[in-house]
C-alpha cells in the first residue's frame, strides 16, 4: 500500500525495489532448505506442538511466530509425503519470514520518511538492503529473530512521533509492537530495551 501511494516520479524505484525483493526471494526459496538450518532442530517442537503433537517446549519465548509457520504448514498438510517434507516445510517458514520481513520494510519505509528522507532514496535503500547476506539469511531459517526486524521499526516509528507531537497516543501505539518483541526472545527483548533506555 505505501509503494501505491508514492509520486509516479518514483515508479522507477519502487520496480527496482519490488524486483530485488522478488529475485531474492526466489533465490532463497529455490536454493535454501530452512529445515537444515543448524538451529532448527531446536525450534521444531513449536510446530510439532501446534501441529497437536504431544511435546514439552522448554524454551522461554514466545510462541506467536512459530504458530504462523504451523498454520501455513498445516494448510499443506494433505500434499505431504516423505519426498516433500522438508521442500513444504521450507516453503512455509520461508513464506511467513517474507511477510514479516515486508511488515519491517514498511516500518522503516515510514521511520525514515519522518526525517523527510526521499521516497527514492528510502527505496533504493532497500533495494541494496534486500541483497545484504543478513537480510537473506533472515528470510531464510526459522528464528524469532525476524519478528524483531518486523516490530522493531515500528516501535522506533511511533517513538519518533511521540517525541515529536507528546501525544500519548503514538506512545500507546507502540505497546503492541513491544510486547510481541520483548516477548519473542529474551535475549532480542534485552539488547531492544537497552536501546530504546539509551
């Protein structure tokens, strides 16, 4: 929606944009298995567990992340079979990382377009940013950690709004986006609330 709202002078940019967020996007997913991630084998119980398995989860973070990958897998479910698992399984994590990632964008779209950036500067920006092995590698595997790339903007966003207007209600905005991040990750709540103290 905000790309719909741009001036027709930064058409260009935000095909640009648009494209690179397509190319990696189809890149990650066709060379990239997020199953063998070094990590995932710890974070597996979470969708075995929406999935209705009986598992004990003994990691103290949030559960809201791992419970969309679940429900997108669950919706595949009846095209499993032992060839395909790990193809449909990468596919859904991969697939909710990119909405996530698209919902960070946004919010650093607006956050940098309060300091009166240019809309073609901001998309160019990201543009080279979708490229970065970091960003790549957040779409990629199944970690909370795109959940603070998502909401984190956001809180700055609305932070930045509030320090500008002292209207509460730009500081009450901002509650959600803090609970979800401080809430996925204990070490991802500590360095944000370090941050946002300093």
């Amino acid at each position: 929606l905000i790309l719909l709202k741009l001036k027709i002078k930064n058409t260009f940019e935000a095909i640009i944009f648009i494209s690179s967020l397509f190319i990696t996007t189809v890149w990650i997913n066709f060379y990239y298995i997020s199953s063998r991630n070094v990590d995932f084998n710890k974070y597996y119980d979470y969708i075995n567990f929406f999935l209705g398995a009986e598992v004990k989860i003994n990691y103290g973070q949030g559960s809201l992340y791992y419970f969309f990958v679940s429900k997108l897998f669950e919706t595949k479910l009846d095209f499993v079979d032992e060839r395909n698992l790990e193809i449909i399984l990468s596919n859904s994590i991969q697939n909710i990382n990119l909405l996530f990632y698209m919902f960070g964008l946004v919010g650093v779209f607006k956050y940098f377009k309060i300091y009166n950036f240019e809309s073609n500067i901001i998309l160019l920006s990201l543009t080279v940013f979708n490229f970065f092995p970091q960003s790549m590698y957040l779409r990629s595997v199944m970690k909370p950690e795109i959940v603070a790339f998502a909401f984190f903007p956001w809180i700055l966003y609305f932070f930045e709004l509030f320090r500008k207007t002292f209207n509460l209600k730009y500081l009450y905005s901002s509650v959600p986006f803090m609970l979800l991040v401080f809430s996925s990750k204990a070490s991802i709540a500590g360095m944000i609330a370090i941050y946002l103290l300093i």
